[in-house]
C-alpha cells in the first residue's frame, strides 16, 4: 500500500472514531420519557382516574364501591352524574340521594323515573307532613304513590280538601301495585266513593290485562250493574269462558259503553273477520274516558280504517275517524289527518276535509306536522279552486326541508323550485351560555370516559330543551367531535324547532358512502342511512337490525351470498365500509326489483319486499297510473312504514343538494312517481 493510500486510510478510520458516541462506556444515557396522555381535559388525573373507575364499579353493579368513589371524587360534576346514575340504577339508592337528585339536579335527564322512585319511598314510610309538603313545593307528584303520600300529608295537617284532591288523583288515575292498591283503601276507604271505584276500574282496565287483578279486587266494592260491565269487558278481553254470559248480563242502560263496545269490536276483528267486527266499531261514539283509552279505540279503529279503504268502503273508512276525542298526540294527528285525507281524495268532499286540516294544523307543533296539515289544506281549498290554497301551500313551504313542504313550494311553482341548504357556522362553546351549563360539562365528561349510552340521554334530552339555535349547534357539533353521530345528527334535526336547519351536522356524508361506485344512487343510500340509524355503526335495534344501514342478519347474509361476498354479521356493527356496501347492494336490488321506484324501495326495505308488493296488489300500482303515488304512500296501513317513505323522500332532496354545493333543483314529484312505466 502506498504512503498516500495509507495516509486516507488513517484520516478516514480517525473520523470514524471522532464521530461515534462512546458514552455507553460510562453508563446508559438518561432519557427523558413523554408525558403520559391526559385521562381527561376536564379533571385531574386523580379524578379522571376514580371517574373511570366508579363508571366501570357501575357497569358491574358494585354499589358501596361507586359511593366509596363518589365520596372521594373532588370535582362536583362527577359526583352528580355518579349520584345521577345511582339514583336510576341502583334499586337500594337512598331517599336523601332521590332526594338531592330530584332537588338539586331537576334538569337532568330521566327525572320522572327518579323522582318516582322517591316518591315510593315516601308512600313506604312516610315522612313528616310538613316535610313531605314542602318536598312537592313546587313540582307535582308524577306517581301514585307521590299522590298518595302528598294526600297523606295534607290530611295530617287538616287539608281537607288538598287531601281529597290528591287523594282521588292516586286513586282514579294511578296504576298502583296492588299491595298499595289495598293500603290505600283500608286507610281511606270512607272517604273513596262508588264512583271513584268505578273510574279506577275504568282506568286499570284500559291500561291493559296485567292490571285486570287489581279490578278484580275492587268488584265487590260495586253495584251489580257496575260490576256486570267490568266483568264483561275483562272477561271478552282475555277471551274467557263465559264471556257471552257475562255480555248479556249488562244491563241494557250500559249496553254502549264505549269500553264494552271496545273489548267485544276487538275480539270479533281478531277471532272472527273485521266484516262482522265493523257494525260494533263503527257503534262507538262517545270517547273513551281517559288518555290510554282513547289511544286503545284509535289503534284499533284505525286498523279497522284502512282496511276499509283496501275494500273501497271509503265512507265507513271515513265514519271511523270520527269521535277519538283526542286533541293532542300522534293518535290525534293520524285521526285528523286520515279523517281529512279521506274526505278529500275519497269521497271528493273538500268541504268536509277543510275542518279535519285545520284541527290538524292548529292542534301540532312539530313542523312536518304543521306543514303536513297546511299541505292538504292547500290541497283542499285549490280542489275547490278557492285562491286561499296559495296561502297554505306558501305556509307549508316555509318547512322547506320536510316531505310536505317540497311538495308544497312544487304546486306553488311546478316548473322549477330550488332546494338551498344554508351553510353551518362553527361556533365555540365557550362564548355560549352552555360554557356553564353543568349538564353540558357532564356531556364533556361522559364523552371523554367513552360512557356513549350516559351522553346520548343527556343529549337527548338538551336537544329538547335548549333555548336557541347557537346551543342546538353546539350541542350537535359536540357529538361529531367524539364521534357519537346518532345523538349529533339527533340533536341538529331539531334546529326545525327553530325553522332553520344545521347542513352538516344534519346530514352528514360518510366517505364510505361518498367512495361508493357510481352504480349507486348516492342520495338514496344516504337518505336511507340517515332514516335507518342516523349512521351509527354500533346501532342494533330491538327487530335485532345491525349496523348503520340496519340490515336484519337473514337479509344481510342473503344479500352476501346473491354478490358473493364473505359474509360476517359482527362486521356490520364494526366495520363501517362493509355494513354501507352491503346496504348499498340490498337498496340497488330493490330499486332494480321495482323498476327504480323510491316509494316501493323504500316501503320494501323498511317492511319488506312481500308488504310492498301486498300493498300494491291492496291499493293499486303507483307506477301504472292506477293511483296517484302520492295517496299511495298515504293508503299504507303502517304509521311506521308511511313516516319512513316520507323521512326518506325528502333526505334524498337535501342530499342531493349537499352533494352539489348545496344547491339543486327540487325534484319531489318526480322523485314520488320515479319508476312509472
């Protein structure tokens, strides 16, 4: 080697040796470690810790252990929502903690369960009267025991007439075990009359046969004839021996109680045919007299309603909407409603609709209902080609994002309507009023432990109850922010509370249904996704339908198979791209099996193929012209089934426009009668 070769060798090994650490001859380097992650962004790390722990002390029903945790938590948050859900849960939770509850937090969620249970403990072993006064300052009793006891302490103190008051309030109208049933009568029974005895058999008896024991206890507190009639109805509502027997023994006077018309319409419908079952339904005009009651005649009634209409009995359809005596509630719209819709379209009869829209218009206020009865009352008035339409269909429109108003800004304006969504503002919480909400910072909380089931009641219920639009938006952004999308899109659906709505929040667009092929109709499957599970992956529903597209497993492995996939059930509650892809497959072979109509894929993949097909064979084919695809959806005998084509119908409008820049034409009609031959 050369002088010159060996002198770069030399400079070369020297640098190498310059240049490496050595420090490992005196010891290992000291390191310094990251900082673990924080538990939480509310609580110190103690607290966090000692939250999660209670939660999971919950979750295994280790009571003494979720106090020792409550007792040793600083932060006041956390140990209300532990107290909050002790209170729910643990069926040895003491009156002072009820008490604290109901008092010191009224507006969580869940507080008529609560304070329920509070009020058993007082009806058990009474407290002082004036103590148990003052306890229902303020709030009413929402049991029968809290009547009871609040009776209790009113006769103590010489009220009479309170006494009285609350007294025939638990007695009338409560359910009662039959423990307390009895311990209320032995300690008032100079003071419960026959007829208080009448109207709590009245009222158990409606209430359905697991209360019918409880009456059976009060029949020798009656008169025969009164007895007779009680008998009668239990005996034709469970289908006893005897049951003619005890019919006949009625007497005349009580021959057309509503209840007995009731019990015996229901047992001909169901044990013999709806022909011999109409005389005795269509015999009921005097309304049932408590709430549950008059639900129990509409259901029936209304069954017996549509189908009459499948037998074109329209009158006797119409004849059966008549007389519900409810002026509130789903059961009042759907009387109203059906009553008015029958008039009109049926028996060609707009004078006769007019006053059934304009209870239904005047006696809701969720805005799909009020533009549902401002719709038809358009429709109503223009039948009579009275220029008043204009104002109903302009009234109904204002409600742009529902079914019934894209219908009405269509037949104001039948060449071209425009669906514009509004942009969603962000808006920090800590400017808002809910930055000191408690019930908020318990959300925060919830979230941050991964307690979902804890935060969706709490949202559920501040979605009800928020004062403005800003909170509303906050609320719903919460949720998106850690990932709970049900109770997000839950809450930014009630912005209509406010006439306005929250785009994103509102609809939102899973890239998983945004990366599907182009074979897919993309605001279809979106507006089915939001309609089924508000897309919620983990969502499975008591039918045991899993997954954001809600497929029932039967439907789903069949659907695997037909495209020949792998088929997997738990992956559609984990697997986000593969529960979409397979709903997305189920929705195109509907649309393909009834030729690209919405209406009936909708209808068939909420009910089935079979019912869809049923009802077209009941009520005529919307896609032939045999009836008008709009009272097609209307004739459909399932409430459920008519909600979710109407749901779904105008999801596919707003989210047409979402995936266009928020803007596009509305094309509802079209949308309806899509499929036609």
């Amino acid at each position: 080697m050369t002088i010159w070769l060996r002198s770069i060798l030399i400079a070369i090994l020297a640098t190498f040796w310059l240049t490496v650490d050595l420090s490992w001859a005196d010891g290992p380097t000291p390191r310094i470690k990251p900082a673990p992650p924080k538990l939480s962004s509310i609580l110190g790390d103690t607290d966090a810790q000692k939250f999660r722990s209670a939660m999971r002390a919950i979750d295994r029903r280790r009571w003494e252990t979720v106090e020792d945790y409550r007792r040793k938590i600083n932060d006041p948050t956390a140990k209300d929502i532990l107290v909050w859900i002790q209170s729910m849960k643990d069926p040895e939770v003491s009156f002072e903690d009820l008490s604290y509850v109901v008092h010191d937090l009224s507006d969580w969620p869940r507080m008529t369960g609560i304070q329920a249970k509070a009020e058993d403990l007082m009806f058990d072993k009474p407290r002082n009267a004036n103590d148990t006064i003052a306890w229902f300052s303020g709030r009413d009793p929402v049991s029968g025991e809290g009547r009871a006891a609040l009776a209790d302490a009113y006769f103590a103190i010489g009220d009479n007439v309170s006494g009285d008051y609350w007294l025939r309030k638990a007695w009338r109208e409560a359910k009662l075990t039959r423990d307390g049933q009895k311990k209320i009568y032995k300690k008032h029974k100079s003071r419960l009359t026959v007829d208080d005895h009448m109207a709590r058999g009245d009222h158990l008896i409606w209430e359905g046969t697991a209360h019918f024991s409880k009456v059976e206890g009060l029949l020798s507190l009656l008169p025969s004839a009164q007895k007779n009639l009680l008998d009668a109805r239990m005996r034709t509502l469970r289908n006893r021996s005897g049951m003619d027997a005890a019919i006949n023994r009625v007497p005349a006077v009580l021959a057309d109680d509503t209840g007995l018309l009731y019990a015996r319409a229901k047992w001909r419908r169901q044990k013999k045919t709806k022909e011999y079952a109409l005389p005795v339904y269509l015999q009921i005009s005097v309304p049932a007299a408590t709430d549950k009651g008059k639900e129990r005649v509409w259901r029936e009634r209304k069954i017996m309603a549509y189908w009459a209409i499948k037998e074109e009995r329209f009158q006797d359809a119409y004849n059966l909407t008549l007389h519900h005596g409810m002026a509130r509630g789903s059961g009042f719209a759907e009387a109203e409603f059906l009553g008015g819709w029958l008039a009109l379209r049926k028996l060609k009869q707009p004078d006769l609709a007019i006053p059934h829209f304009q209870r239904l218009r005047d006696g809701v206020s969720y805005p799909v209902s009020i533009a549902r009865g401002s719709y038809w009352l358009g429709r109503a008035y223009e039948a009579k080609y009275d220029p008043q339409y204009i104002a109903h269909y302009t009234d109904a429109a204002r409600f742009s994002n529902t079914y019934y108003g894209f219908l009405a800004a269509d037949r104001l304006n039948p060449e071209y309507s425009e669906v514009i969504l509004p942009a969603e503002q962000i808006l920090p919480v800590e400017t808002s009023s809910l930055a000191t909400d408690r019930r908020f910072r318990a959300m925060e909380l919830l979230a941050e432990a991964r307690e979902e089931h804890y935060y969706t009641l709490f949202s559920f219920h501040m979605d009800d109850v928020v004062p403005n639009l800003e909170n509303l938006t906050q609320l719903s952004q919460l949720g998106k922010r850690y990932g709970y999308m049900k109770p997000s899109v839950r809450a930014a659906k009630q912005a209509s509370r406010f006439q306005d709505m929250l785009t994103e929040s509102g609809y939102p667009i899973p890239e998983q249904i945004l990366n599907l092929p182009d074979k897919f109709d993309k605001p279809f499957v979106l507006a089915i996704a939001r309609q089924e599970s508000e897309f919620n992956l983990s969502a499975v529903s008591s039918a045991r339908a899993y997954g954001m597209m809600q497929m029932i497993n039967s439907t789903a492995s069949a659907t695997a198979r037909k495209h020949r996939i792998s088929y997997s059930r738990s992956r559609l509650t984990t697997d986000a791209e593969y529960s979409v892809n397979l709903g997305a497959l189920h929705l195109h072979d509907l649309l393909r099996q009834f030729d690209g109509s919405y209406i009936l894929a909708a209808a068939a993949y909420n009910a089935g193929p079979h019912r869809a097909k049923q009802w077209i064979r009941d009520y005529g084919d919307p896609r032939t012209g045999e009836i008008d695809p709009i009272d097609w959806i209307e004739s459909v005998p399932f409430s459920e089934t008519r909600n979710y084509i109407h749901r779904v119908m105008e999801n596919i409008q707003v989210y047409r426009a979402r995936l266009d820049n928020n803007s596009a034409q509305n094309k509802i009609l079209r949308d309806i009668k899509k499929g036609a031959f």
